[in-house]
C-alpha cells in the first residue's frame, strides 16, 4: 500500500523506478514531495546490498531533477509486527539545506586567515530523501520531501562519458584529455580538474597499487619487476632485481638496480656518481640513484629509498643510511662486478664513507660545485668558529707552521696574537716569483736556510718568499694568481654565483643552522669576532679552486715539468698557509686544515690524489637526473606516493634511458649520421669559444702528441682545452665532433685529426683499455686514435695593442678629458725601482736589515693589482681601457647631440626622448659614483646587496678609485 501526493502518481503501485522517473520529468511543476515504492528488479545486478539498493536509487532521482542528496545516515529495524517488516532506512539530505553544513573550523574573525573561497549558498529547504528497503521483500520505499524551490545544484562531478574516456585511453594525461579533447567536443565542463584529476588517478592506481600502504607495494612492485627476468619478455628495459637488505628498527628501504643496463654497458663504467633527493615522493623518502658515467653522460644503475623515524639524532640516521648504502654498493661489486676508478658524491658523510668502504681500491673524489659552495657558505659565517686545531700534527707534517698560529679559542690571550699577526682587512695581492721557469717557494715548501728575496710594490718592501743563496741570471715576471683565471674566469663565476636553492651565500650572515657545519665548530659569544673578512673571500676561494684541479697529468703555468702528486699538496699546503698568515687569517687556516688540507681530507678533494684525471668532476650529471625526472616524469605527479615512484622508475624512466643509451652506441643506426652527444655538444662548444680567443704571448709550450700546454689554463677547463692547443690544431673536420672521447691518462685526446696543420695524418696506433679512457672509441670505424708526433713552440702573431709607456702616477693626460694611464710594471728589460738584483751581494747580509713594511695590499695612492711584464691580462685591461674611452666618446657626443635639441623646444622629440629608458643607466651609474665619493670611508666587502639597485652600486664602486680634485661632471654641466 503506498500514499501518493501528486495526482499524476495516483492509481501506481509498486513501480519499476524508470516509470517512476518518467512520471517525476513529466510533471508541470517542481517535485515538492513524492511517496511510492520501487521494485528490486528494475536495479542493476551490480546492486547486492541494501547501501548500494539506496544509492542508486537516490542517486537516480536527484539526477533527474534538481536538486542533489547527500548520504547521511541510516537506521536499522529488527522488530516484527504492526510496524512492518524489518528495514534498514537510508536518509540523504539536500546538500544545499543551510541545517545540514558543516561549521567552520576557523572563525570568520579579523584575527584568523580565512579562505578568500566561501561556501555555496544554502537554503531553509527541508529536502530530505528516505529510502527504506525491506528484508525478504521485492520493493523498497521511498519518501522525497523538498520544501522551497531555490538554485539548483551546480553539478561538478565527471559525467559517465568522460569517465568511460578517461578509461579508454589509458596513455594519455590528464592535460592531454582535458585540452585535447574534453573542451574541443564537450566544450567548458562544469567539472573542475581536480575531479578529473581525481578520477584518473583512481583509474590509473591500478597500474601500481599492490596494497594500501604504500611501502608494501613498492616492495611488490619490485618483486613483480624482478620476476621477470631469465624469461621471455617483451620489454627487457622493464626488469629490475631487488637488493637485499638487513631490516633496522624504525627505518623502512628498499633498493633495487637495473640489471639490463649493467648487462649492457656495466663492464665499461670507470665512474660513478651518488646523490640523494627529497622532494620526490609524498611518503617522506629520501631517494638514493646511483649513476655510471657512460658517453660523457650519467647513466642510472640502481636505486635506494630510505624511510628515517622522525626526530631521531643526526648521527644516527647517517650511521644506519651509510649502512644501507653499504649493503646497496656491495650488491653491485659482488654480483655485477662494477670497479670503478672513481666515485664521487658531494659532502656527504654516509655516502662517503659508503663508497670508501665498498670499493677500497677507488679515489673519492668530492664535488667541485658543492666544494665551494660549502667554503663559500662558510667564509660568509661571520661568527662560527672552527673546529680544535692540531697544530702539533700540522707542524710535524711541515715545520714551517708556526706553532702559536692557532685560532682565538685555542690561546690564553688572544691580543697578543692580534699585534702579532694584525687581520688584514684590504684585499692583498698574492704574487708568485718564478725564476728560469721554475715557481719558486710554494713547490718545494721554505726551508729555514735558504734567503729571501724582496720585492718592492709601491714603494714598500714586501717578503715575497725565500731563495737559494746562488740565483740563477733570469729576468723572470712575477705573476698574480689571477692571471691563471684568464679563460676560466666566466665559468670559476658561475660557480661562485649561482647557488642552489636561491640561497644568498655571497651575502653575510651572522651565523646558521648546524647542519651545515661541523659538530665541533661553535659560535662565538663575541660581538667584535669576525671569521673571515670580506675582502680575503674571493682569493681564498682561487687558491682552493687551483688546488682542487692541479694534477700530476697537467702542466702549471710556464713550468717545464710536471709536479708530483706529493709535489703539488707540499705546495698547495705552503701556498694557503702563507696565504693565512701574511693576513693573520688564524681562523681561517685553521679551518681550512682541519676540513680540506690535513692528509686524511686533501684525498677526498683534491684530483692529484688519483694518476687518472676522471672524466667528471661535479654531481651535476645527478643534478641534472633529478631535474629530469621532475620535469619529465614527474611534472604532473607533485609528491606522489613511493610505490607510484617506483612504477615512474622502472616503467618510465629506465625505458627513456635505456633507449637515449642505446642510440649513443655504435651499433645503433649505423650507416647513418648521428647527433652529438652531450659531452660532445658541449666540448665542441669550448673549442669553439676557445678557438677566437686572441693569443698574446708565444712563450708557451704545446706539445699536441701528449696533449699538454704549460699555460696553467688546462686544469681550468672542464675538457682539459687551452685556446693555444686549440689553435695548434688544424681546423677539425665534421666527423670530429663525432668521434672525440676524453681519455683519462696521458693523452687525454687521441684522435687523427688533432695534428698540425702542416703534419700529414698519421697512422693509427695501439690505444689504451677502458680504464684509460678508450671505451667510447674502440669498436668504432673511424676511432680517430692516430697519434700526431708533433711538438712544438705556439708561435702567433701579437695583435695590436696600446701603447704603453712608463707614465707618472701624478701625471696629466696628454689628452684633454681623458684620464692619465697608470703603469704597474713596466716592460721586460727596463730598470725598475725595486727589482731583483741579480747579483746576489747586493742583497743585505742579513734579512732583519730590511726596513719592515706596512703595504697590506692597497695603499692611499694606488689599489692596482701586481701584474707580469707580458702577461694577458695586461692586454686585457688594454681591451677593456679601449672599450670604455670609446664609450666615454659616445657618452659625450649623446650629450652633445641632447643640447642641441632642447634649444628647439620640439615637443614630440622631447616627449619621446624624456619617457624612453635612454640613459638611465649612465643616470645611476653616476648617482652611485657620487654617492660613493660622498662616503667618509671606503667599503671593502666582497658579499653583494640583495636587492637589484644594491648589485649594480656594488658592481659600479668595486674597485673604483675616488677622484681626488675638481668637480664631477654633473658639477661641471650645471654651471
């Protein structure tokens, strides 16, 4: 028996729901309230219980109309009797019923951040939807009571053919079917993408979720991936083998490699890169890859996620990670036998000593960019002190150390030290004395019995370094470290400036987070202490930066031979020694030893410490795998859940690069012309760039046979170029480009087009093995590894330059309006005041006879470097005087021509010229000037503003020298 209300549903019994549904679509009005009854038959099989019963029908009425009804709640009947047969009574809600939201959890109050979104607007409607279905009964009832009419329910759900769509093409994206698709043939859906976005991962999550905790399907996953291998498969890129490991309380790993990539090119890796990241995963992981070195790229091998208990202590974490690491590593030499000659990782600890642990026979070698960034970062830390000093080990290692040179910490009453070694608080030019070619002191260390020799600079003697007794009869130049950074300044920049993360490291800061240094190194509690003055920074930084990248396979600047790996740390200790105490840099030094330079750190860093010169040199192929994997395989997918990660590697990622690694082989395409791969885009890019570089001296010895140049610049460079071996070379052809290989050992380039120009191209001769860098080439057909037995002397012509003549610091421009050129060095065989004699009794008996010397570097007259009789850079600074006077011309002549024209008084011209950006910058290149002059005391520091105006003042007024008389300019032009 069923109550009917509306008219139109009198004389219905128990009904199938369509005709119930086809009765409510025919009525005039809006359903204001509806009582029938529904038979079971007409629901779908797939509806089996009475929750699923109720939701299709309540979900199949307000479809129809409306209005949309929300679940919420139920009620359960047993009893028998008057009151019916037993039911389960289902209740869903109009969701926009103002008596049926939820409350705010923030109070809409000034003092609380609300959403700038509201709710949507709600109504006093009273609609409610009461579905009873009766046990052991072919019907159930249903009850609709809607109580106004209002706005109908803006619908943002997928409708079931976009559902069906998103089912049907499995391979495309979210973006694809949203833009591609949906909008050109459904037009703006009422739908946002967050549904849609919903929707397709719930579809998509079939692919690899295996359980619901995400740990335990990446496990599966893994297994599912592992069991394919030893058997037919159609994609062999798709398999992995899991790597076992020790389970550890509170910590969640899993590690896996890829043994179709080991199968392929495993036996050729000679290198191998480690890092970790964390922003790849929304399940708090931190993610290991390990890559080989293979085609000058980094190539995945495996992988490792770590899962840390929160709030556990730092140490422990890196104990049981470099454990974890361990047992990862061991799997690969013990059951693919990968021997590399090099692994390289950044500063840290756990990976470090994972790597030493594992392969004994390996150099670990440090990231370059990460390297300095960390003395970078720390020589900006102006109040953290270093570490306990052992100052009794450095001195027996070197006896030239002194003893009370030890930092503030270590002493009774520092004071004294200050008077003793004063800081020195201007930059102080660091010269090196070379003599028949050899670099004197820095070598061979300073032992106590040899003399010294002075050299005068602005008129004050400065110790330079000691001397045997008997000096050769040589006019060599002394030469400033700088002028070693020639070519390699733009790069050495670059990895000065560019820091990860947008972090200020060039900018001071009091101190910061512990992680960051050693555990022994404290803060100090003096508001005066100052760890490392500003204007030392940028030297320091090019002393470890020459000593990072000095090899015993590389000549230094002008030497006729090549150092010693013992040879090269002797000198790089004494060289930063000396470096610290002429400036009384305690601290400094003492960080500097205990960190990089005592023997057990110098072999983590420095590439002496290896007879093979590895092909790379920073993390940046790692750098560049995350990059990758974000912005390729993860773009759409922030964060996503660790087993979803692991179906993104081994389905996505190994694929891509099994394929890229595979058509870098000889093999692939063969026949056919090839790209470049990246180290061959980006060597032929520095041999180009290298190639129009202006050589300005012909003293330099090339020897192309064993690839070498004494012009100190080799090191520098990332493929080992120098602009005078390139330009010894005849210009290559394309096939070049193609075949070129860095090898690791001496020659790093063989190939039968690196011969002179006038040397016929020689026959091919026996190469290395892998290890010495002839993987690339070996079974190639035109390998290139012909020999040409040539060597010989650069000889180019000198391009024209200024002249230079020897020019009084007071004296007056020739030219009026043009400032006077000042001279530091004046030419090779000209007399100079302070020069060497060369015989040795013209030297004081005795050293302590020599007047001391107050020059720190800069004085009130002069702030010029020291530069060599015939260096570079002289021709540098030649290039950039010519740029600027001319410059200055155009600047005159703009003027000029803008005097002219006011007088005119012509409108549009004015106008036009007033709002276009015409010399502002030559605007506030003289407010910054000005206002620079304007200062009582000049500002020395090397760490730059953060704001846009602040860099540019401080690229203005670095090294500007004040005018000493007359008016400006702009003085000048307002009378």
């Amino acid at each position: 028996m069923s109550t009917r209300v509306d008219p139109a549903l009198e004389g219905l019994d128990v009904i199938e729901l369509h005709e119930a549904i086809a009765q409510i679509k025919s009525l005039p009005e809006e359903l204001n309230k509806l009582v029938t009854y529904i038979r079971y038959s007409s629901l779908p099989s797939s509806c089996t219980t009475p929750k699923q019963q109720a939701d299709y029908i309540a979900k199949t009425i307000w479809e129809c109309g409306r209005y949309r009804f929300n679940y919420h709640s139920k009620y359960t009947s047993k009893k028998k009797g008057d009151s019916g047969p037993p039911n389960t009574r289902f209740m869903y809600n109009c969701a926009q019923n103002v008596k049926r939201q939820h409350k705010p959890q923030k109070l809409p109050t000034s003092e609380v951040k609300n959403r700038d979104k509201g709710q949507m607007e709600t109504y006093d409607c009273g609609g409610w939807l009461t579905i009873t279905i009766f046990d052991n009964e072919d019907h159930a009832q249903v009850q609709y009571q809607h109580g106004m009419s209002h706005k109908a329910y803006w619908r943002r759900d997928v409708p079931k053919e976009i559902q069906d769509l998103i089912e049907t093409n499995p391979t495309l994206t979210v973006d694809q079917l949203y833009h591609d698709i949906i909008i050109p043939k459904y037009g703006v859906p009422k739908f946002d993408r967050k549904a849609l976005n919903a929707l397709w991962r719930e579809q998509r999550s079939t692919q690899w979720k295996r359980d619901p905790d995400p740990h335990k399907s990446a496990v599966k996953l893994v297994q599912e991936a592992s069991n394919l291998q030893g058997g037919t498969r159609n994609k062999p890129m798709y398999s992995v083998e899991r790597v076992r490991l020790l389970e550890r309380e509170g910590y969640s790993a899993l590690a896996f490699v890829l043994p179709d990539v080991l199968r392929k090119w495993g036996g050729r890796i000679r290198e191998i890169q480690i890092d970790s990241a964390w922003e790849t995963n929304g399940s708090g992981y931190e993610v290991f890859s390990l890559l080989g070195e293979l085609y000058g790229s980094g190539c995945p091998l495996g992988y490792l996620l770590v899962q840390s208990p929160k709030g556990a202590e730092k140490d422990v974490v890196s104990g049981k990670k470099e454990a974890f690491l361990t047992e990862f590593l061991s799997h690969l030499q013990e059951n693919w036998e990968i021997r590399p000659i090099v692994t390289l990782t950044d500063k840290d600890w756990s990976e470090i000593n994972a790597c030493r642990a594992v392969f004994l026979d390996s150099k670990h070698q440090l990231c370059f960019w990460h390297c300095l960034r960390a003395i970078k970062t720390r020589l900006a830390t102006l109040r953290r002190k270093p570490g306990p000093y052992n100052v009794d080990a450095a001195v027996r290692e070197y006896d030239y150390i002194k003893l009370d040179f030890v930092p503030d910490a270590q002493v009774e009453n520092p004071s004294k030290l200050y008077e003793k070694y004063p800081v020195s608080q201007a930059t102080t030019p660091h010269v090196l004395v070379r003599f028949n070619g050899s670099l004197q002191g820095p070598a061979g260390g300073a032992p106590a019995t040899q003399r010294r020799v002075f050299l005068k600079v602005n008129g004050k003697i400065q110790s330079i370094v000691r001397l045997p007794t008997t000096l050769p009869d040589s006019n060599e130049p002394v030469e400033d470290i700088d002028d070693e950074f020639d070519d390699f300044e733009d790069e050495l920049e670059s990895f000065l400036e560019n820091a990860e993360d947008d972090r200020e490291d060039d900018v001071d800061q009091e101190d910061g987070p512990n992680w960051q240094f050693e555990d022994d190194e404290t803060t100090s509690k003096s508001g005066y202490y100052v760890f490392c003055p500003a204007p030392h920074r940028r030297q320091l930084l090019k002393l470890f930066t020459r000593h990072f990248c000095q090899h015993p396979l590389l000549f230094e600047r002008l030497d006729s031979k090549k150092l010693t790996a013992k040879e090269i740390r002797d000198g790089a200790v004494h060289e930063m020694y000396s470096f610290c105490e002429k400036r009384g840099l305690r601290e400094v030094w003492a960080y500097f030893w205990n960190n990089w330079y005592q023997t057990s750190h110098w072999k983590l860093w420095a590439r002496s410490s290896s007879p093979y010169l590895s092909r790379q040199r920073t993390t940046m192929g790692v750098e560049n795998f995350w990059r990758q994997l974000k912005h390729d395989f993860l773009h759409n997918v922030p964060r996503p859940p660790i087993d979803r990660l692991v179906w993104i590697l081994i389905n996505k990622v190994t694929p891509a690069y099994y394929a890229r690694f595979t058509s870098l082989g000889s093999e692939y395409a063969a026949g056919r012309s090839k790209p470049l791969n990246s180290f061959q885009k980006y060597f032929k890019k520095s041999w180009k760039l290298l190639s129009m570089r202006k050589i300005q001296r012909s003293d330099y010895t090339t020897n192309i046979n064993t690839w070498d140049c004494n012009c100190g610049q080799q090191k520098y460079n990332p493929y080992h170029l120098c602009k005078h071996l390139v330009q010894a070379v005849a210009p290559p052809p394309p096939s070049f480009w193609r075949n070129i290989s860095r090898r690791r050992t001496t020659p790093l380039y063989r190939h039968s087009h690196l011969r002179s120009s006038s040397v016929a191209e020689p026959a091919n001769t026996h190469t290395g093995g892998i290890t010495d860098g002839d993987d690339n080439t070996a079974s190639e057909s035109e390998a290139g590894e012909g020999v040409p037995s040539v060597a010989r002397t650069v000889t180019r012509a000198k391009r024209q330059r200024l002249p230079h003549a020897r020019v009084n610091e007071d004296s007056e421009s020739s030219e009026p309006g043009r400032p006077s050129k000042r001279v530091n060095v004046e030419r090779q065989g000209e007399a100079r005041e302070g020069d060497i004699p060369q015989d040795p009794s013209a030297l004081p008996s005795d050293p302590d006879d020599i007047p001391p010397s107050d020059y720190d570097g800069y004085s009130s007259e002069a702030q010029s470097r020291i530069t060599s009789d015939g260096e570079d850079e002289e021709f540098e600074v030649d290039e950039y005087i010519e740029s600027l006077l001319a410059r200055a011309d155009a600047f005159e002549e703009a003027a000029n021509i803008l005097r002219s024209q006011v007088e005119h008084r012509n409108k549009v011209w004015l106008k036009a010229i007033a709002k276009s950006k015409l010399g502002k910058d030559v605007t506030d290149f003289v407010d910054d000037i000005q206002s620079y002059e304007g200062l009582r005391t000049q500002t020395t520091t090397w760490g730059r503003g953060k704001g846009r105006a602040e860099k540019e003042k401080a690229v203005y007024t670095m090294g500007y020298k004040r005018r000493t008389a007359g008016p400006s300019s702009h003085e000048e032009s307002a009378h």
